[in-house]
C-alpha cells in the first residue's frame, strides 16, 4: 500500500469513468435486443447489491485491501490462494480489456496496423499512470472526465439535432416477456460492467472519508448504470436492433450516422477520443489493482517496480488470450462470465462476508456487546481524534 | 606494494588535515581588524589587489590634525553626492573634530554627530567590512581603532523603473521592476502598506554573494512553504546567482519536466496581487523578474488585467488562452493526422481543395509540417537576437521569401503555411513566455506522435501529458490544483473568472489558516429606485424624467 489518498468525488468519477470504459465499446446486453436497456437498468441493480457485499467486507477492514483481509478471513494459507488467484483474475481482466480495445482500433480505423504494436502503445501509457501512483490516476481522471462529459453531451446534441433517433425502434417494450431480459442481465450484464466493480475494494482504503464510501460508490454505479442504458437506447433507436446486433461496435456506428448541417459527418474522432480515454482508466485501475495486490501478497515494498514486468504480461496476454475477435467476444460472453465473474465477483466475496460477519460478532461478543461490527470505522476514527 | 600504502596514507593524511582545515576555518575567530591604520589599509590593498576602482581617502583631523583617518568607497557603487556631502564634507568641516581628542571619542562623534547618512553600522571583522564596501557603503578607518565604519550611500548608475515589456497590459499599472533589489522590495511595498508584509534577506553564491530576499504576507502564506522556501534557499551551494533563472532551477520541485513549476512575473502589481493569495515572492539582485512559489499551471494562463476588467470579459478571454494554448500545441499535429490517417473526417470540398494543393508538394505531411516549424522557429530565434535595425528585414524574408516562394515552388502547401502560422501566432499569444516555450517543445512530440499513429497517438500523448502535468507539484501544492484535484470554491478562478465580489476565501492549498479575504455581501446593492433618495436633490425638468 502507498501512502496516499482520494477525495470522495475523485472515487466517484474513478468508478463511472471505470464502468463506462469498455462498456461503451462493445455491445452489452444486445441478447435483450431492444430491451438491452432494462436489462442493463437491472444489471445496475444487481450491482447495487454486489457493491454492498464489497463495502460489507471493507467496513469489517477498512484500512487493507483483500488481499489481505483475504488472509484474515480465510486464515493465512487459503487467504494467500484465494488473493492470488484474485490478482490472476485482475491480470486477465485488464489483458481483455486492452484485447477489446485494440481489437476496435484495428476492425475500425487501423486495418493494417499490427495488434501488438497497437497495443503496446496502450500499455506503456497505463505503465507509466500506475508508475506515478494513484493520487496522479485520480488526479488525471478528475480533468479527463470534464472532457469526456463535454464530448459525451455534444455528441448526445449532434444526434438529436441530426434528427436519426427513431423511438418507434424501442418497441414493443419486452416483446418475449421479462425473461430474455433477466436471462441477460444475469449472464452478462450483472458482471460486466457492474460486478467488475470489485476492483475498488482494492482502492477503497485511499479514500480520505471511509464514511462515504457507500453512498459515492451507489450514487457512481448508479449514474454510470443510467448513462450505459440510455447509451444503449440511443443505439438501438438509431440503429434498429437487426443493425445493431450485426455491429461489433454500436456506438461506433451510431456516430457514424450523424450527420449535420452537410458538413459535420463522420465524427468517428469523437469515438476515439471517448473510448480511448474510457479504456484508459478501466486498465489503469485494474492495473494499479494487480500491482497492489501483487506488492501486498509477496510483500514487495515498492510496488511501482512491478509495473513493467506485470506490464509486460498483460501486453502478451492481450495477444495470447484469444486468436481472433470471435473467439475473445464468445470467450468473455459465454465462458468467463460463468466460470470466472460469477464465483469471483458473487460467490466467494459473499462467502468471504458471512464468515467475516460471524468471526467479527464472536469476537465483539467477547468484547462487548454495545459495539456494532458494522460500524467498525466510525470507531477507529474516534479512537484516532 | 609498499608504495601503494604509503599513497594511501598519503591520501589518508591529507584527509585529516583537510579536515582540520575545514574545522580551524570553522572555529577561527573572525578575521578581526586591526588598530593601525597604515596595516588596515595595507590588508585591504592587498585583499583586493589593489584595484583602481577602490578609492582611499586619507584624512586628517583633531587637534593638529594628528588623528588619522581613512575613507574607502568603490567607485561607481555609491551615490557621488552623498559621499561629497554627507561622509566627507561633514568629516571635513566639522567644529567637534577639530578640538583635542582621543581616537574613541572619534567614533563616537562619527557614529553620533557628523556621518548624515540613515544607515550606519561599526564593524568588526573583516569580511563584513569587506562585503559592506563591496555592496557599495563607505567605509571611515580610523587610526587606533580596531573597527570601521559602515555607511550605506549605495547608489551608481541604475535603470530607472520603466514600463514592462515582457508583461504587457493595457488597464493597470504601467512600471516594471528593474534591476535593484531595494526598489522593486520598495514597489510591491508602495502597494501593501502593511506591516505584515515581511522580507528576509539572504546572500546567496560563493564568489557573487549576491543578495536574496523573500518577501511574505504573515499571517496569510503557509508557514511550512515558507519553512521550506527558506530550507531550499539556505541548501543552494554555487559560485554565482546571475538572475532568478538560477534560484529557479536549484529550488524547483521536479527537474525532468517541460513545464515551470515556478512563476516569474516582471509587475510589481502581478506580485502584491500573488501575495494577497499566501504566496511567497523571491526578489533577487539584478533582474527584474521575481520569482512567485507556489505556482500552478494555471497561473500562467492569467494575467494581471484579467482582474481590472470586468468577469464576462476576463472569462471570455481566459477561455480563448485556453483554445489558444490547445491549437499551440496540437495545431500541426492534427492537420497531420487528418491528412495522413483520417482523410473520411474531412468534410469532401475541403478534402478536394486540400489534396489539389497537395498534389504538387512532394513530400509527406509530416515533413512538410516539419520544415514549416523548424524554418518559423529559426525566423522566431533570429527575430529575437537580431539588432532592432534589422527587424524589418526579418519580416520581409519571412513573409515573402519563405512563405510565398516555398509554396510557388511547390515545396510546401498553402494550407501547411496557415496552420504553422496560426500556430505560431497561438504560441505568442500565450501570456506566460514560459510555458508557451514548453508547448513549443511538446509540439513535436505531438506531431510525430500524430504522423505514426494519427488521432490515436495524439490522444494517447496528450493523456500522458495531462498526467504527467497531474504527477507534478510545486513546493508541495499539486500543479494541476484547483482543477485535479478538484476545488469547487477555487475552480471559479481557472479557465472562469469569477466576479471581484464573490471571492470569499483565499486558495486552501497554498494560504494558512487565515483564509477569509473579504467580508459578507461584497456584490453591488445599488438602490432599487433610479433616483437615489436622500442623496442629491433632483431637479425639475431633468431631461430623463419620464
């Protein structure tokens, strides 16, 4: 752990700069067709839930990250497995995210440029972020954000102005019934992008007023939640759901569409700078996450010296993890989501809840029976003053 | 082998007594004058090897005239007239000198009765002597007494406070600092009357010894940016400080980067007003531009008449520097990429005109774009080092030779020519020399950056920079404050400018405690009537009246 610290808001804008990052990019939730909006409406509360579950555990540990509460809860040896194969899933979270990324740079604008050197330029950049710390990453996510809303809201203009929004696509709302939607939202929506919010429990230490932690992180997964599934509804309205789910990149192809004033068409920069700057930060945090978690498990002291060789891993395994973009899609809509995100970011975090829940209340019922674990931080900052 | 030992015992040997030296050169008692005066003068002919410029003046006075004594000055440092009428003339003319005296009473009446000058002090040792008589003060010697007398008549030949030519503005005050120390301190003291405004005064270089002052409001700086302002100071071990340029680059906080971390301004206004924020000012002798710690980024993209104007203005203005800044920097480098990579995002008519003229050039946009910069770069150098009789022979060879002649001889296009000069003339418009050099630099970057990977690289180096320009601070304060992290109350004086009434507080990252800087209800509440009542008696048949 370095020693620093966040602001309230710099973790609010950390977390929808994070959920929006790759979510923009590809098509979620398009099992649900012109309902992929309520599926991910849905998605969103079930990250509410999952995030209740993560801040549970921080309020018991307030101040280490899981890889170590991990070894608190479950004892020392099963603690460490279980925080090892926590940075191995955060080092495959981030190789895919970059393997999204530079496959969308190469389907859309660079045909002929190599994979790797696409990608290792993406790499260097969030090497060099996460070298710098995560007051610099919250520091950078706190001007790029302006940026992005700005675009985000001249982009929403340009649409509407260019008039190609046809609500008529919508409908009919929940043509087969809530089940395709639930359907969806529980093997797709629900992990990805609001389960993945799991990472933050390794950032959750920074922040400088743990008491806000709940409510900041509910109110980003919330607006980050909103902004995806009106993202989507905007597609689906512009694009019809037979475009949209024959598109690799809706809103790529949404953009594509307007067109204004007989001159301003083709904004596919716009798209760029969005997904860029949101890919960004999705890798950054969940590389800083990785070379944390690293440094805590194999007690590295400086952990700023991993970034390049974990750097360097997750460059490599951005290419290795997939041979084409069908594969690395079917990979992560059908395979990972079950046998990775649903035990890793549902099942053992709530395991890891119940048994630290019921350690904690032995433990305060020797003590004392006034004190309420949950409520934990308040009384160590008390104690602190 | 044996040899080898002894070396080194050698070496070992010259260590201690290096070391030795050191100590007796530490716990020497100060260099103390003598009593003679013949000796005294002997010391100081020989300290200074005899230079002409130093002027020894023998006299005699008492009964008899059998007290002797010296007066020294440097030629040029002192003020002619005070030394005639003040030092000399009174030590001449004087009625108390001329009766029966000893040396000490000598002094006395010196110190009490005869030297009319403010400043005066009774030295001891020599190397205060010295640099008083170096620093320009007259020294008086006198015969039996081992002390001198130190006054202060610096003067000489200085440039008057002129107008400022580095930061020019049309609204507010017109003077600039200049050269001496004493008067720009005097300047930003002139417009805070206040005896909280406090300075500290160090010499500072070996050999220059040339005097530092920082100058503080207490009560509003931060007393641990002061603390480490004069730690910082006290650090720096060199031969000589020429211009503030030299403190800048031994205080600063981050060496390794393109961007100052430190503001110098050449306004007194610009300063008071900096110090009214807790800042902390470092004047040094010599150079009219004063050092201001702690800076931010967006300090330089102000000016002091941002604040004369009226809000809607100044944030009108501001928010062109910013476009400004931006087409400085990334200019060339997305008319590369647009070119290069994203011909589509052009709009078709545009596309044809820019390829048709194209169409001749023969090399890529990159290049072209390149040999535009470097050739305006070498006009901008030579513009600057030229004598003024020649200025105009720049502009003719610029504006002709190499504008019209490359592009009738198809070396580059007329659309490059525009956005190189559009360029150069966004870098000029940036207020602060300072960083619009550093955006000179990052430029290239950007354009290789743009001429390989097209919008894609352009994105990617400018969020490097934008964290890079996050990772830095300056004397603790991050650059990038109030914008990351975010200050609600302070971001209203960035990009914006908040109206004068609604600054309540002072910046929290860099002032103290005291933060309040102005009182409740600051907004003009002029009276809801047009006629003001009780005020003046209106008269019949005012033009106006309706």
């Amino acid at each position: 752990m370095e020693k620093a610290k966040i602001s309230a808001y710099q973790l609010f804008i950390l977390i929808v700069l994070f959920e929006l990052g790759s979510a923009l990019l590809v098509p979620i939730a398009i099992e649900a067709k012109q309902d992929a909006w309520l599926a991910i409406l849905i998605g969103m509360v079930g990250g509410f839930c999952l995030y209740l579950v993560y801040h549970g555990l921080y309020s018991y540990y307030p101040d280490i990250p899981p890889t170590e509460y991990s070894q608190k809860i479950m004892g020392s040896f099963l603690g460490k497995i279980l925080a090892f194969i926590y940075v191995l899933y955060f080092i495959y979270l981030s190789a895919r995210v970059l393997r999204d990324f530079g496959e969308m740079l190469i389907t859309s604008f660079y045909w002929d440029t190599p994979l790797f050197i696409l990608n290792t330029l993406m790499a260097l950049l969030v090497i060099y972020t996460v070298r710098k710390g995560i007051e610099v990453l919250a520091r950078t996510s706190e001007l790029l954000f302006v940026l992005i809303f700005l675009l985000g809201i001249s982009v929403l203009f340009l649409i509407v102005v260019s008039g190609i929004i046809q609500i008529s696509n919508l409908k009919p709302v929940l043509e087969e019934g809530i089940k395709p939607v639930l359907k969806t939202t529980f093997t797709q929506t629900l992990y990805f992008p609001f389960g993945e919010v799991i990472i933050f429990a390794m950032i959750l230490p920074y922040l400088n007023r743990p008491e806000k932690v709940k409510q900041i992180g509910l109110l980003a997964i919330g607006f980050s939640g909103l902004i995806l599934a009106s993202v989507m509804a905007i597609n689906v309205s512009v694009l019809d759901v037979n475009n949209i789910t024959r598109s690799p990149f809706p809103l790529l192809s949404t953009i594509q569409t307007i067109e204004v004033a007989g001159f301003l068409e083709r904004l596919d920069v716009y798209f760029i700078l969005i997904t860029v700057i949101g890919v960004f930060f999705k890798m950054c945090v969940f590389f800083y996450a990785s070379v944390v978690g690293t440094a805590n498990l194999f007690n590295v002291k400086e952990s700023a010296r991993l970034a390049f060789p974990l750097g360097l891993a997750i460059l490599i395994l951005s290419i290795t993890i997939a041979s084409n973009y069908s594969e690395h899609i079917k990979e992560g809509l059908h395979v990972i989501t079950l046998y990775l995100h649903l035990p890793l970011q549902v099942i053992i975090p709530s395991l890891l809840l119940l048994i630290a829940f019921i350690k904690n209340k032995k433990k305060k019922s020797k003590h004392s029976k006034n004190l309420f674990p949950k409520r934990k931080y308040r009384l160590v900052e008390r104690d602190k003053k | 082998m044996f040899s080898f030992l002894k070396r080194k015992n050698q070496k070992n040997d010259r260590k201690i007594q290096e070391i030795n030296n050191q100590n007796q050169s530490n716990n020497r008692p100060p260099n103390l004058i003598e009593s003679s005066l013949s000796k005294n003068l002997e010391v100081i002919k020989q300290k200074t090897g005899n230079s002409s410029d130093i002027i020894i003046r023998p006299l005699k006075i008492g009964h008899n005239s059998q007290i002797k004594i010296a007066i020294l000055y440097v030629k040029g440092m002192v003020d002619n007239q005070s030394v005639q009428d003040f030092v000399i003339d009174s030590i001449m003319n004087n009625q108390n000198l001329s009766e029966k005296l000893i040396p000490q009473e000598v002094l006395e009446i010196l110190i009490e009765d005869v030297v009319a000058v403010g400043g005066i002090k009774v030295v001891s040792d020599w190397e205060k002597l010295l640099t008083a008589l170096m620093s320009g003060e007259t020294i008086t010697l006198i015969d039996g007494i081992s002390k001198g007398v130190c006054a202060s008549t610096q003067g000489g030949q200085r440039r008057s406070v002129q107008e400022s030519t580095t930061d020019v503005s049309i609204r507010g005050s017109k003077e600039a600092f200049n050269e001496s120390i004493e008067t720009n301190t005097a300047m930003v003291r002139r417009i805070i009357n206040n005896t909280d405004l406090w300075v500290e005064s160090i010499n500072i270089g070996k050999i220059t010894k040339t005097e530092v002052s920082i100058m503080y409001i207490n009560g509003i700086a931060k007393n641990e940016i002061i603390e480490e302002v004069r730690k910082r100071l006290k650090g720096i071990d060199i031969d000589g400080i020429l211009e503030s340029g030299y403190i800048e680059q031994l205080i600063e906080d981050q060496t390794n980067t393109t961007f100052p971390t430190i503001y110098h301004s050449e306004r007194p206004d610009t300063v008071a007003g900096n110090l009214l924020e807790g800042k902390i000012a470092i004047f040094v002798n010599g150079t009219p531009f004063v050092l201001l710690v702690p800076a931010l980024f967006i300090d330089f993209f102000q000016s002091a008449e941002d604040y004369y104007e009226r809000f809607d203005i100044a944030t009108a203005i501001r928010f062109l520097r910013t476009v400004i800044f931006f087409i400085s920097l990334v200019g060339p480098a997305i008319y590369i990429a647009a070119t290069t990579f994203h011909q589509e995002m052009i709009p078709t008519e545009l596309a044809i005109i820019i390829a048709a003229q194209r169409e001749s050039v023969p090399f890529p946009a990159f290049i072209e774009a390149l040999i535009m910069e470097i050739t305006f770069e070498i006009l901008r150098e030579a513009g600057i080092r030229m004598p003024k009789a020649m200025g105009s022979t720049i502009s003719i060879v610029g504006a002709l030779v190499i504008g019209q002649a490359a592009i009738q001889a198809g070396i580059v296009s007329p659309a490059m020519v525009i956005v190189v000069s559009l360029t150069a003339i966004a870098s000029f418009a940036t207020p602060s020399y300072a960083v619009a050099i550093s955006a000179r630099l990052v430029r290239f970057i950007f354009m290789v950056s743009a001429a390989t990977f097209g919008f894609y690289g352009i994105i990617l180096v400018f969020i490097m920079l934008i964290v890079h320009l996050c990772s830095l601070r300056s004397f603790g304060v991050p650059y990038m404050s109030p914008l990351a992290p975010f200050i609600r109350e302070e971001a209203g004086d960035t990009i914006f400018r908040r109206p004068i009434w609604a600054y309540k507080k002072r910046p929290r990252l860099i002032s103290g405690q005291n933060r309040v800087s102005q009182g409740e209800d600051q907004k003009p509440q002029p009276p809801r009537t047009r006629i003001m009542k009780n005020t003046t008696n209106v008269e019949k048949g005012e033009p106006n009246e309706s």
